[in-house]
C-alpha cells in the first residue's frame, strides 16, 4: 500500500489524526519536499530525523535534477513506485 499524506500549510498541529498516525509510523517516507514548516523544525522533524536517511527520503533532488515539470514528476512517480515494489508499504508525503 502507498499511502498519501498531505502536510498541510504547515503547522504540525493542523494534521488530520490518520496523517500524524502515518507521519509517525515505522513505515517508510518519501517527503515530496524536505523544505516545508512540518519537516524543518518540531516534533515531527525530530522524528525524522531519528529514522534515518534510509527511512525517510526526500525526494528535493528530483526537482532540482528535473528540466521540466513532466520530467520531474515522471521521475518522482518512479521512485515512488520502485521504493514501494522494494520495501512495501510506504507513505508518501506531499
């Protein structure tokens, strides 16, 4: 299963019970982006970064790699998808 979060506009307060819930799981995490207000500072930041780089994977460089939108988002769907068929299930974070 892959199971999409969304992060909301930013205060970790704000999050939906089920999100939390999956946030702070053993599962792992591809963030869409590591650069947002819930994943730069608080708890669950802290969080993250106790679980590793090995369990919670920014995926930042796709964009930054990316030439275009559809070339960005192709690769990320990519690397959902792989991580998913390697690890099973995941959360992806957006």
């Amino acid at each position: 299963m892959i199971y999409c979060v969304g992060l909301g506009p930013g205060d970790v307060n704000a999050l939906p019970a089920k999100a939390h819930t999956l946030l702070t799981s053993n599962l792992p995490i591809l963030l869409r982006t590591q650069r947002h207000p819930c994943t730069e500072a608080g708890p669950l930041a802290e969080h993250f970064a106790s679980r590793g780089p090995a369990n919670v994977i920014p995926l930042d460089d796709e964009y930054e790699t990316g030439r275009t939108f559809e070339e960005t988002y192709d690769a990320i769907v990519e690397r959902v998808l792989r991580t998913h068929a390697t690890r099973g299930d995941i959360v992806y974070a957006v």
